[in-house]
C-alpha cells in the first residue's frame, strides 16, 4: 500500500481486519492464534499485553482472544512527543504522518464492543509495576526499535508473564533493527528468555516450558496451509522455524505467454516492468518501514 492509500485507510473505517494499516502479517496472525487459541483450550488464563500498537492491527486480533474476565492492556505513544531524539527521530520517519489515538480507537472499536486498557506513554512507564507481576498469558513487544528500549520492553515482560507466558518479540532480525535483535539474544544468552519459535518477523520465547509451547505448535500441520516448518538447536536449546511456502515457477496463461513472446521488444519489456510493479505491490508491507 502506498503511504497516500495508508493516509486513506487510516480515515475510512476497517471493514475487515486487513484494511488496518500495519505490520502484522498472515503467518503471525496464525501463530498468535494458534498460541492463544491453545492456551484457552488448556484452561491458562491471564491477562494480555501489547507494546507498540499503532492502527490496531494486531491488537485487534489480541482482543479477539480475551476471556471472561481476562484483560487487553496496549501501551503506545500515539500522538504524545516521544522521550528522547532518538525515538522522535523513528517516530517522525514511520509513524507521524498517520497515528492518532483516536484512529486507533475507532479500528479497535469497529471489531469489539470496548475499548482495551489504554496507557498513552512511553513504554517504560510501565516499569513502574503498573501491570501486575505474573498477570499475563501473552505479551506483544513490538514499540521502539531502540536497544535500551527494548531491553526494558523484555524485562516488562518478564515481570508482567505468568508461568510458561508467551511474550513474541517483533524485528528482531530487520536489517534496520540491530538494537532489537541485540535485545533479544542478550535476552536468551543472560536472561532466561528461552526460544520457541522464530518467524521472518517475530521471535517466539518464554521463560517457562519452551518444549510444552513447541509442542502445542506442532499439534497443527502447518505445511497444509501454505507454509514450511524447520527446526534448528541454537546452543543447546531447540527452536522451531516458521516460513512461507516458496510458491513454483510462475505458470503463464497462454495469452499472456503469447503476448510477451510476439510483442517488440520494447513493448515486452515495458510489459515485464508492469507486471513486476504489480506483484511488489501486491507483496509489499503497507508502509514504508515499521
Ligand atoms: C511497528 S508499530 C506497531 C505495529 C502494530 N503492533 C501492528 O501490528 O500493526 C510501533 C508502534 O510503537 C509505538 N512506539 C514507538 N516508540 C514507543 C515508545 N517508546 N513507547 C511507546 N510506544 C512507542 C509507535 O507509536 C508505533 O505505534
């Protein structure tokens, strides 16, 4: 999506939960699933926590999974001025142009009837031990791409997660995010953080039963919907791997076959050019960069 088409959707109600611009895509959104999903099914409860919430997107699908008296905290800035240059530097490259809190609240409340705890802050106020300690099943980090920051996030987390909590960790392995991914691996290495599942985006851990959680996931066949599983044991400790399937060759339609091997030259190649333009929007993540 271009930034023109998000600056649209941010203004336009969601009709379904793709329309919300954002970061959080099908193999996440089947992996949060599946884990929550099994927890509810095994009778864990407790609470649910989002850092870095943007449009909603993923927070909408958190709230789907709220129980009787299970609670959806999210901790964003929003609109508020970040808390050192730094921060407003990402902020103002990525985010600016099209979060408001009340863009959020209104995606959040075209999919459920009320509105999650809401903290509009810096995520380290929640270090002050606002959300009770144990209290959580689940926790998204996904705010600032900051080292310092993300190292606070993951003790956050830690403090916030009952026994055998999930907390998924969002880019940890971006090209543009080396503060996360240092984060995380001190995390694992100094921390107790024990993996459990990577994906492209997002790195899976608990400092409970990493095997039970593994377990949970290879209950479903994951290569029948499209994507591959692989495990890997990274000093000592076993991980799963989840990707994408790599689709085939391409099988062109006849027409379209025709038309590239018949048409100048000049005319294919500005064809081919069209054509590529097309699939990378079709494959391109909605804004620039999270
Ligand atoms: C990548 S986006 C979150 C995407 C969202 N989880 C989704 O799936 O679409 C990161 C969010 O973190 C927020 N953020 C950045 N730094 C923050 C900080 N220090 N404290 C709180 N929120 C922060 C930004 O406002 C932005 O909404």
């Amino acid at each position: 999506m271009s930034e023109t088409a998000v600056e649209a959707a941010v203004h336009s109600a969601p009709l379904k939960r793709d329309d919300i611009p954002g970061w959080f895509f099908s193999l996440d959104r089947a992996a949060f699933s599946h884990l929550l999903s099994a927890q509810t099914a095994a009778g864990v409860t407790g609470d649910i926590l989002e850092l870095g919430s943007y449009l909603g997107r993923s927070a909408v699908l958190l709230g789907d999974h709220l129980q009787p008296g299970e609670r959806l905290t999210v901790c964003d800035l929003f609109d508020s001025e970040a808390g050192d240059a730094d921060n407003a530097a990402e902020m103002n490259m990525s985010y600016r142009k099209t979060l408001t809190r009340s863009a959020f609240e209104a995606n959040y409340l075209a999919f459920h009837g009320e509105l999650p705890e809401i903290v509009q802050a810096p995520t380290s106020v929640l270090a002050d031990g606002r959300v009770r300690a144990d209290s959580c099943r689940f926790v998204h980090v996904d705010a600032s791409h900051l080292y310092e920051h993300v190292a606070g996030d993951i003790a956050v987390a830690r403090a916030a997660l009952g026994e055998n909590g999930v907390v998924a960790l969002d880019d940890y392995r971006s090209e543009h995010t080396p503060g996360v991914s240092a984060a995380v691996w001190e995390a694992v290495f100094t921390g107790g953080l024990r993996p459990v599942l990577l994906t492209p985006m997002k790195f899976y851990g608990t400092w409970g039963d990493a095997a039970a959680a593994q377990a949970v996931l290879r209950k479903r066949d994951w290569p029948a919907e499209g994507y591959t599983v692989d495990e890997d044991t990274i000093a000592g400790a076993r991980v799963m791997r989840l990707n994408y399937q790599v689709k085939g060759p391409i099988q062109r339609s006849t027409s379209r076959r025709l038309a590239l091997e018949l048409l100048p030259p000049v005319a294919t190649k500005a064809t081919r050019r069209m054509l590529r333009t097309l699939r990378e929007r079709r494959a391109a993540p909605p804004l620039p960069r999270a």
